[in-house]
C-alpha cells in the first residue's frame, strides 16, 4: 500500500474513532479491522455517571487510539494517569466535566511557541508554527480541550520513537524533560499492561486482621537519632517476624537497606503515592525491585532493624513504620497515613465479616 493511501486510511479511521465517540457508537472491531468499509451498527454508550463507567470510556478511548495509531493502550492510559496525579487544582478553571482524559498542554506547546494566536486551534496554522498539537477527529481543527485531539497529538508524538519500551522512555522524557515523570510514566504503564484494567483503586491493612496489633497517630512526634526530625508515619507495634502486607496494587520502587528505616520496602501506586515499610526483620524471597504487587500480598516480616549501619537489629522494640508520600511532580511530601490505615482497616472488617 503507497504511503499516500496509508495516510488516507489513518486520517479515515482517526474520523471514524471521532464520531464513534461523539455519537456512542463505538465497536472496537469495526477499528480492528484494517480498512473496513462500512462502520458496524453498535450499542450506545451512555455518559459516564459512576466511577465505573469513566474508567470503561477511558480505555474505549484509550484502546480506539491504540487501534487507530499502533501505541499500546497501556501507554496512553499512562500518560494520562501521570498527568492527573501532578493536576494543580484550580477554583478559577475547574477540569471541564465532559473531559475524559486529564492531559493538560500548555499553549506554547500545543500552538507553537512563535505562533502569534496562542488560542490557535486550526491544524494547518499549527502545524506551520511546528506546534504539538494535531487534528485526531478529522474536523481540521486541533483543539487543546478535545480528548480525541489530545490522545492522538500525543499518540503522534510517540510515534516518532518507535514502540519498544526503551523507544517509549525516550518519548516521555523528550517530552517532558525530567526524568522522574519518564519514570513514573513507565511504572503507570507496566502496571495497567500487568493488570489489564484502569481501576487499581483496592487497598488492604498493612498487617494481617485477627493478630495482635495496636497503633496510633504519631504523626510529627519528635525523632532525635540522626539529628533533630519529625515522624513521617505511622507505628504499628507487633510481635517480631508478624507478616507485613502491600496495602495497595503497585510496583516495587525500592528493597534495601535504609540507616534510619533499616530493611525497607517502597512501593508505588497508581495515583503516584508512595508507600514506605520500615524496619523489617527480612523480605518475602521472591520480592525484587520493579515487581508488580497487589493489595494483602506478603512482602515482608515486622522486625526492629535500623539506626545504623546494615545490618544493625534490637533498638527498638519491633513494630512497622509505614509512611505514604504523594509525587507532585517536582515535589514528594508525606502526609500522614492514619486515617488511612484505619478506614483500610475498617473496610477490611467489613469485608470479612460480610463474608462469614
């Protein structure tokens, strides 16, 4: 096939994923097949109004993009998801509610930086100023506000670097220029292929319900060893060896050797939090960094490991520090992780009991 009637096929199925959406008649088959003619009858999809039903019209978009440009769904979803985590919320423009997607591009960018309209949404003028932003639904038009322009602007960028994984780190990173964001990208993106789904909202308690346990907020209480410091967690105090859970569906960030934490777990999820598990006694054997974990699977033993050099045991008595940490982007705060754990703990019970 010459590459002008590819181009023509490309820019017939981009116009097919529009009206597919804008009208609720999406049929990912009627996509998959290359070149079809006439569009597949399909159910109408309704508007999202629960949860549920944004993240089912998320990967529909998601998977139609996919079919339309070659980039894997998950990688799109990605992008997406890491974009949402560093939104600063704003009172004075809220988030269009009939957005989907929570890709944000600047102006300059999307329009090009020397283009004299920085409100520009005509394709032909964007393109002439080497502008981001293309036109994914046929219309001519490349507007900044629209899901199908977005994923399909950012869908061509990637394009550009190839679609193996190193080729799809490359991308993030000339696009955003910080190493963290490619890394977290990458992260969102072997989680979402892992699980095969947009909802990894599950959580559990740290530690196992039925075992002796007790903890309370300490949350900014004074630490004095390594020099004056704040509590950045929680302290659940347990017999030595007590089984220690993942709390959520994520990939493990970092295993080693911490002098204030001792032997520590980091795990990241989803919504770009950071999940710390300190002064472990060991690690489950098959635990390595870059693993994928889900919620309640056993990723170590309560121990009472830290201040000091590895291997340093017995200074206090044995418990798990579990602290959590929000990426915004250029910034990770903690916050504390209390109330958390208790409403965990609480649905936890729930469950159970609803079970028995």
């Amino acid at each position: 096939m010459s590459l002008f009637k590819r181009l023509i096929l490309k820019r017939s199925l981009v116009s097919l994923s529009a009206a597919a959406i804008l009208f609720g008649c999406f049929d990912i088959s009627t996509l998959k097949a290359a070149g079809s003619s006439t569009p597949q009858a399909a159910d109408s999809i309704k508007s999202p109004n629960s949860q549920s039903d944004v993240f089912t019209s998320r990967k529909e978009l998601y998977e139609q993009m996919s079919a339309v440009t070659g980039i894997p769904w998950f990688r799109l979803a990605a992008i997406d998801q890491y974009e949402r985590t560093i939104a600063k919320k704003s009172k004075e423009s809220p988030p269009d509610p009939g957005r989907l997607t929570g890709i944000t591009i600047p102006a300059p960018v999307w329009c090009g930086p020397l283009n004299p309209d920085q409100d520009d949404k005509s394709a032909a003028s964007i393109s002439f100023f080497h502008g981001f932003g293309r036109d994914g639904s046929g219309d001519g038009m490349a507007d900044p506000n629209n899901d199908i322009d977005l994923l399909y602007s950012m869908a061509s960028h990637l394009m550009r670097y190839g679609n193996s994984p190193s080729d799809f780190s490359i991308a993030t990173w000339e696009y955003y220029h910080y190493g963290r964001a490619s890394l977290r990208i990458t992260q969102f993106a072997n989680l979402y292929e892992h699980f095969g789904q947009l909802d990894l909202s599950g959580n559990a308690f740290p530690l196992p319900l039925g075992k002796i346990y007790s903890y309370r907020s300490t949350w900014g209480t004074g630490r004095s060893w390594g020099g004056a410091r704040i509590h950045e967690g929680t302290d659940l105090f347990t017999p030595h060896g007590m089984t220690v859970r993942s709390t959520c569906y994520g990939i493990v960030e970092t295993k080693g050797w911490n002098r204030y934490g001792g032997w520590r777990v980091g795990i990241r999820d989803i919504d770009n939090r950071y999940h710390y598990y300190a002064h472990l006694a060991g690690y489950e054997k098959s635990l390595t960094q870059g693993m994928i974990v889900k919620p309640g699977q056993t990723i170590g033993w309560v121990g009472s490991s830290g201040y000091g050099k590895p291997g340093t045991q017995g200074k206090f008595p044995p418990h798990l520090h579990y602290g959590i940490y929000r990426d915004r982007g250029i910034i990770e705060w903690a916050f504390d992780p209390y109330p958390l754990l208790k409403q965990w703990e609480n649905g936890e019970r729930r469950a159970l009991k609803k079970h028995k």
